[in-house]
C-alpha cells in the first residue's frame, strides 16, 4: 500500500497521538467542569440550608416542613432565609431559630436565637457582620415587618435584659460568642 520513511512515520504517529490526547484532554477536561457544577450546587444547596441531594426520607420531609414555613427572618446582607419555632431548647436550635417564649411575636421586643458554628443549621454565623443601619425582615402570619439594626453588642450570658418586652417593636437576636463561653452576641433592630 504506503511505503513511508521512519521519519514519516514516526512524525505520522506523533500527529494521531497529539489529537488522541487533545481529544481526551478535552472530555476529562468536559467530565471534570460537570463534576465541579454539581460539588459547586451542592455546596449552594447547603449554605442556604436546604437539603442536600443524598438525604433520608425523614429529613426530606422535615426541610420540606422547615422551608415551607411561613414564620421567617431573613437578612440579605448574610444571605439568611430561616425557619423560626417556638421555644429556644437544644432539639428546635438544631433544626431552626428559637423564638424565646417569654417575648412578643409581633408587638414589641421579638427575641429570637440560633446556633453560630458547630451544628448542621448555624443560621446565625455570621450575625457578628451586621452593622448599625443594616435590614432585618421578619415575616409571620401576622405580616412581613423591617428592621433596621441599632445595636451589635457582646453581652454577658446571664444579661436577659435584652430579651425584656418594650413598648417599642424591636428585634433581638442572641448566639454565642465563639470560644467566650459565658458571653453571648446580642444584636437589635427597631422596626422602620
């Protein structure tokens, strides 16, 4: 058939071998885009605590629950959208906000409370970055109320004051403060 030259050959093979490994670069290269999309959308998934794809039946059902739950704080500036529930025991701030039984739902001092690190749903991590002037919106059956952030504050754990009813409408929000066991960070908004 075709006689060539070792020469030719030889520059023949390394011609097929370059596009054999182009080709292969290019769909590992396919492969591995795809494999970082989903890693990337599972991460997103859990930042903003919603379930991530390989869950159980039961917890499926109970982020279903917590998602479609009407009784929200949400804070743009942190990328927040939370659950809240009543009571502020360690069972409810594994899975949502806690709202403290001794404070208002809607008139008044709101007081409300979350986990910051070291637990699957810690919706206030990153609580210590809002600053005076910042927007809190709270949503209940009730309506949807603003919020504008007046005080961000480290408190001792014992100080309850903050968590008292006043005449005024506000919002409070308590987590710990990070490797200060006995003091808590407390932040308050005013309604606007």
């Amino acid at each position: 058939m075709f006689k060539f030259s070792k020469r030719k050959l030889t520059i023949i093979n390394t011609i097929i071998l370059i596009i054999i490994l182009i080709s292969a670069g290019s769909i590992l290269t396919k492969y591995f885009n795809i494999q970082k999309k989903q890693v990337n959308s599972n991460f997103v998934l859990k930042t903003v605590n919603l379930a991530p794809i390989n869950t159980t039946d039961a917890e499926k059902m109970d982020n279903s629950q917590y998602r479609s739950n009407n009784w929200r704080i949400k804070i743009s500036k942190i990328h927040l959208d939370a659950p809240i529930i009543e009571g502020t025991e360690k069972e409810i701030l594994r899975k949502a906000v806690g709202h403290f039984e001794s404070s208002s739902i809607w008139n008044g001092n709101v007081a409300l409370a979350a986990h910051n690190r070291g637990y699957k749903y810690n919706y206030f991590a990153e609580i210590k970055k809002l600053e005076l002037g910042d927007i809190i919106i709270y949503q209940t059956e009730y309506g949807e109320r603003k919020y504008e952030v007046v005080r961000n504050e480290i408190i001792e754990e014992t100080d309850l004051s903050c968590i008292q009813n006043t005449k005024e409408n506000k919002l409070t929000l308590i987590t710990c403060e990070e490797n200060k066991r006995e003091y808590r960070r407390c932040i308050q908004a005013s309604q606007i």
